[in-house]
C-alpha cells in the first residue's frame, strides 16, 4: 500500500503471506529434493488433512 504522510500503511495478511512464502523459499533450496506437498504444507503450517481418494 502506498504511504500516507509520512507514515507506512501495513497490510498485516500480506506481511504474513510474505513471510510464509520466504519460509518455504528457504526450506526449498535447503532441499536436497522437491519438497512433498507434506513437507509444503509443514512449511507453511497447513493443519488440515488432504484426502488423496477423492
């Protein structure tokens, strides 16, 4: 967002989508391999189960 006199106008969910996506940015290149979906979703702190049958 753009400033305001003088001050910064902070967008806090984008702040934390910045962050998230600097977490996994750096969990990827220490990767040796892709990264799982679960090792994604550990990374970015997904608490829900995926249901691969349908």
């Amino acid at each position: 967002m753009a400033p305001v006199r003088g001050r910064a106008v902070q967008d806090h969910v984008a702040l934390a989508e910045i962050e998230l996506c600097g977490d996994l940015i750096i969990a990827a290149s220490a990767a040796k391999e892709r990264l799982s979906l679960e090792s994604i979703d550990e990374v970015l702190r997904v608490a829900e189960d995926r249901d691969v049958g349908g």
